[in-house]
C-alpha cells in the first residue's frame, strides 16, 4: 500500500502557493478558506512539517514549503502532461464518418 498524503491536501496546498493566498486557493476550488487551511493543517501533520508561515494576517511558505511546492508543481506539471497525452492518443484511434443512410447500406458496410 503506498503512504501518501490525502490528494485533497496536495491540491489544496498547489493551489495556495499558485495563487499566492488562502481566499484566492479557497474561490479556485470552490471551498471556504478555512477549509484550505485545514487541508494544509491536515497535510502538515500527515507529513509533521510546517509548510506555511502563519501570522495575524499574512501566510506565507516556510523553507520546506518552498521546496515542497516546487516538487508538487513539477508532480503535477508531469502528471497533467500524460493525461493529455492519453486523452489526445485515445482521440487518434478514433475515426467518425458522417454519410446518407443509404449509401452506408449499399456500399460502405460491406467495406468494412
């Protein structure tokens, strides 16, 4: 079984160093800000670092945080390429023919 972090936390923790705030990461995907940042909460005890600097009203990335975001990026970066690319290859075995009834009858399936 493989040990990783709750791939909600990592797209939540994406999503914060993207946008560079907590509210701006909390409109992307559609959730309330604290929701974020129990999601980073959650992701920095899983991993039992702190990823983000926490004041009165400002957060920003700790020193493992920058290195943490900088591996997420280049995961995610990586993963959404091969998805277009099996998306974009499953396209290609893919042909759609648009002919009358009449003449697919008469000629084109006995053809194929």
């Amino acid at each position: 079984m493989r040990k990783l972090p709750p791939l909600n936390s990592l797209r939540a923790f994406d999503a914060v160093v993207r946008n560079g705030s907590l509210s701006k990461a909390a409109s992307e995907l559609s959730v309330s800000p604290s929701a974020v940042s129990q999601q980073i909460t959650n992701l920095e005890d899983w991993m039992g670092v702190r990823l983000l600097e926490r004041s009165s009203n400002k957060t920003s990335l700790s020193a493992t945080g920058h290195q943490f975001a900088k591996q997420i990026k280049q995961t995610f970066d990586k993963l959404e390429e091969e998805l277009s690319q099996i998306r974009d290859g499953a396209n290609d075995r893919e042909l759609r023919l648009s002919v009358l009834p009449s003449l697919a009858a008469r000629w084109l399936i006995h053809r194929l």
